[in-house]
C-alpha cells in the first residue's frame, strides 16, 4: 500500500488528531474551524461520489475557482481514487478553459459560482467528453449537466468503504498524481505531469527544512492552480497536520492577515512589493525624532538579520539593542503587516529584487527566496534557515543534484522532477532526458554553493551589434523604485536597449497629489524625470552596451486580461511587443 500519498497522510490526520483544525473559512465576520477529523471524511465522502459518477483510475478532473475548501477536498478525493486533478485559473477565458478540459479530457469539472459556469457553458459543445458539472457551495444552477456541491457528495452514498478502500490500497509513488497547466508565456499551456512521490517527498523535505509543525497557520490565497500554492496549501499541511486558512478574496487579502497572522506565508514578487511600497511610504512619514529612531531600529534589525542568514545569532550589545529596537519599532509594524507571528516566509515565480528583501530583513523579517518550476514540483534551489543570501535563490533543494551546462543552463536531477508533458512526447523529449530537466533557465554558482539566476534562454536579447544581454537584471533593478510597477526592457535586434515602463498607480497617485500635478501620472514630465533618474542610477551597474537608453511610461498597466500577464503575473514580452508596438518603435525612430 502506498501509505505516504498525500490523500493517505490526509486521512490518517483524521485518524491522528481527529479535533484539530484543518481549514478555517470567514463566516458571519468570524473565521470558522473545520477539523481533520471533519476534513478527512468530507475527502473520503467525495471520492466515493467520484467512484460512483465513473471517474476511472488514471482519468482528470478539472477545477475552476478561487481557493476554497470545495476546491482541495475535490483535488484530493480525485487522487485517493487515482483519478487526476487539473487546475485551471479563474482568470482563463471561455477558450482557455476549454482547452485545458479539452486536452485533459476530464468528464467531471469542479465550478465556483455562476461566472465560471457562464464560460464553461458557452463552450460545453466543443467538449464531448464532460458529463458532469459539479458547484462548489452557495450556487446552484438548473441544467442537466450540472449538481450543487450537496447533489455530489449524496453520490457518495452510491459507492462503498471498500470501493474507496480498493482505489487507495492500488495507488503507486510512481503514478500520476495530477496536472499542473503552466501559465503559456509561450504557446498554450502543457501539462506537467507530477506523480505522487514528487508531491509527498517535496512536501517533505519543505516540511524538515522548515520545522513546520501541526501548530503551523497559513493563509490561501495565490491561485491553487500553481504548484507553490498546492504545496503551501495542500501537501505541507497534509504532511505536518498544520491549519489553512482560505482568504476571502485577493482584495481582502491584506485584511485577513491581519486577522489570522499566520506563521507560514508564501508570496509572488508582486505581493512583497505592495507590501514593501506600503511601509516604505508609512515609514517615510516620520519626522525628527521619529524619523531618526525608525532608522536606528531598521539599521539595528539589519545587522541582526544579517547574523541570522548566516546562521547565528546576536550578542552582547548587539543583542540589547535588538531588543530596543522591536519594542520601539518593529513590534508595531509586524502585526499591522499580518506578520505578527510569521515564521517561515517564502518568494517565488519569478525575479524579485535583493533591495525589497533586505527591507524586509531590516523589518525582522527573512523573506526566503526558492527558485523552480512545475517541472520540479516547485523548488531546485532555495534560500533556508541559516543559509540566507538576498538576490541570490539559495543552495540545492535537499536530496536534489543541480548542475550548470556548458551553455549555463540550469540542470536538475532529484525525485521531484516530473514524469514529463501530458500528450506531448515532443516537448517532454526536449526538456527531460535521461531523468534530467533541462530548466531553459541560465545561471552560475557562487563559491558558497548559492545558485545565482542570470537570465532564461529564450528571454535572452542579442541586440544589433551582437551583444547578449539578459533582461530581468535591468528589470528587476528598477523596479526597486517606489513609483515603478512593471519594467519590460526591449532590444532584440535593435541599436541599443529601451523599456517599456508602468508605473504603481496608488503611489504615483500619492506623488502627484503631493507634487500638485494636476494632468496624469504618465504624462507628468515630473514623474517622468522621477524614473529617468531612477534609470540613470541602473545603468551605473551595467556596461554601455546593456545600459538602457530610452525608456516609455505606458499610459496603462499589464494585466493577465489584456493578454500580457500570466495568471501568475508573469510578462508575455511577446504580447507586450506586439501590443506597445507603436511606443516601442517611436524610441528608435531616431
């Protein structure tokens, strides 16, 4: 029997600690309990419901909402039977749906309300296979194809204990677990194959990495469609017996910390920056004496950190000055972040700048940098307890082997990597061969084994005169500036570097409002002399050559609808060149 899948170590949670809390969900303006006990059998319940709607060994299930119960208790059932979940971002549109259940061929999808069953409704003819709609609690829709989420789990009544018993006591470590749909920065989306030992053994090694414990609170909110997020809110609580917490909604994200002050947070460059853009301001605020003592306490907490990345701890006048400095500073700050109680802090997905985290650590916060992909069920490498250096994305994972091609691209080897491309032989030829995942990600070691990201291969610009030179350093440095959101730089055979760039619409607001401009922020030749200077600082770092000489203020931000953003925030340069075409010409017109 293959007793360390995550559907088993859910279930015998149950067994374990029967009373203690698995997920809480805000109700009635309070946050309410679900046990393990409860937990397991809502699992055991609606795997048999999917044992009785016909859902074969090896077959997917889709699953299309925001990060709710339904939607784990769902994805869980389907791989205790040995079905496969398949995620898909609530963002996607009616075509982009139909895709994924399309390719997946799932005959049972999982909705969370009437929006999503509106795009799944108007393609329903372009998917022959799909039999059964099932919704997720509070909505109920009079069709055929679809049952509310009471109508499914009265199924489980249809099939047995031993039926599910049967499905549970068959599963293998080796078997596919579920599908992980990459975001398509590309091409449309592949389907990462991920078994059950890539999900239980990643799950735990994250697990004694971190000392995470059954008393260990987490909040969901990043889209449970992404491998970060299943293993932060599935599989680590799975295998530690921790407690989720579901936020209501990303716009009251910041509310619900607040509320639960969680001891494990993972974020997107993005959410950190917010964060980090927010403080900032309120910290710039204070005036003399205040001022004065804020920057004390930051600079004391700094040293402190500095200590703790390499594993030690503080001492003698340092250590009482620690101490002053929370009273006094950081022990306001930290609960107003809802970060009170964090413990273990991750980032993830894409670049995000060493200055942002060194505020962070100045704030007695280590945020921990992990750098991987869907193809290895989230981590290659990542920053650790003791082992912390900002900008670089840490050592190996344990027990992975990480290796550096002549070309620079990144290798990997480990049981997290995946079993390949559902249906695709092509593309799983090209990126796994001989159990070796070929990342398309460059980088370098540095002499103390921290893996430093260079750049991605297809992202790479060969400007005019030859010269390659990778983006995200230029990107991910000006975007360290306040009034900067989003920085894409263009060059591909061109003369010389330019960027696009965006800007953060509630702090230009703010600058603006204090600067008495009156025409918009990306008209301001006040904001525009604000990121030229900015540039002109970057472009001290870098050679000639890579230095970025033109720059434009889009007169609107990236979005996932707008076709420039993945649902996981990260930029379509293809889109963008092809959407910002006449800006970008107009910079080497000249």
């Amino acid at each position: 029997m293959a007793a360390e899948t995550i559907p088993h170590k859910v279930l015998l949670n149950g067994q374990r600690s029967p009373g203690s809390p698995a997920y809480h969900v805000r109700e009635d303006g309070t946050w309410k309990a679900t046990s393990w006990g409860t937990y397991s059998e809502e699992v055991r319940t609606a795997a048999k419901a999917l044992i009785a709607l016909g859902l074969d060994v090896g077959q997917p299930v889709a699953i299309l909402g925001f990060n709710r119960p339904e939607w784990v208790i769902f994805d869980v059932a389907a791989m205790a039977i040995g079905g496969v979940p398949a995620g898909i971002y609530t963002t996607n549109s009616p075509a982009e749906c139909q895709y994924i259940i399309g390719h997946s061929e799932a005959p049972v999808v999982l909705l969370e309300n009437e929006e999503q069953w509106l795009k799944i409704n108007e393609v329903r003819a372009e998917l022959p296979n799909l039999r059964h709609v099932v919704m997720m609690k509070g909505t109920e829709i009079d069709d055929e194809l679809v049952m509310s989420w009471d109508e499914f789990m009265a199924k489980g009544a249809d099939a047995t204990d031993d039926d599910l018993q049967s499905r549970l006591d068959s599963l293998e470590m080796d078997q596919l677990a579920t599908l992980i749909y990459t975001s398509g920065t590309t091409g449309p989306p592949k389907g990462v194959m991920l078994s059950h030992d890539n999900l239980a053994w990643t799950a735990g090694q994250v697990v004694q990495m971190f000392s995470v414990v059954s008393s260990d609170t987490t909040v969901s909110y990043l889209p449970l469609s992404h491998i970060a997020e299943q293993i932060f809110s599935i599989h680590v609580p799975s295998t530690a017996g921790g407690s989720v917490y579901y936020a209501e909604s990303i716009d009251k994200l910041a509310d619900n910390l607040g509320e639960v002050q969680p001891t494990i947070l993972f974020g997107v460059p993005r959410v950190w920056e917010r964060f980090h853009a927010g403080v900032a301001a309120k910290l710039a605020e204070a005036t003399g004496a205040k001022a004065k003592i804020a920057d004390w306490a930051l600079g004391t907490v700094s040293k402190v950190t500095a200590l703790r990345c390499e594993g030690k701890e503080p001492s003698g006048l340092l250590a009482g000055q620690y101490a002053i400095a929370k009273k006094l500073v950081i022990d306001k700050v930290k609960p107003a972040l809802g970060m009170k109680n964090a413990r273990v802090l991750g980032v993830g997905a894409a670049p995000i700048a060493a200055e942002v985290l060194e505020f962070f650590g100045s704030l007695d916060l280590i945020i921990h940098e992990v750098y991987g992909q869907s193809e290895d069920t989230g981590p290659t490498t990542t920053n650790r307890p003791g082992k912390v250096h900002f900008g670089s994305v840490g050592p190996n994972f344990p027990g992975v082997d990480v290796m550096i091609a002549d070309d620079g691209e990144i290798l990997v080897k480990g049981r997290n990597v995946f079993l390949g491309y559902f249906k695709d032989e092509a593309a799983t030829k090209e990126a796994l061969v001989d159990g070796v995942l070929y990342s398309g990600d460059l980088g370098q070691f540095d002499e103390n084994g921290m893996l430093w990201i260079t750049g991605r291969k297809k992202d790479i610009i060969i400007t005019a005169g030859g010269k390659n030179v990778a983006p995200q350093p230029l990107e991910g440095g000006l975007k360290t500036h306040r009034l900067v959101s989003e920085v894409v730089v263009i060059g591909d055979r061109r003369k010389f570097l330019s960027a696009l760039v965006t800007l953060d619409e509630d702090v230009a607001a703010e600058f603006c409002a204090e600067h008495n401009i009156a025409e918009p922020p990306h008209e301001s030749e006040q904001v525009r002399k604000e990121v030229e200077s900015a540039v002109d600082e970057l472009n001290k770092n870098f050679a000639r050559v890579e230095q970025i000489k033109k720059f434009t203020v889009l007169a609107r931000q990236l979005s996932i609808e707008g076709g420039e953003l993945t649902p996981t925030l990260k930029v379509k340069r293809n889109r963008v060149a092809e959407h910002f075409a006449t800006e970008i010409d107009a910079m080497y017109e000249d």
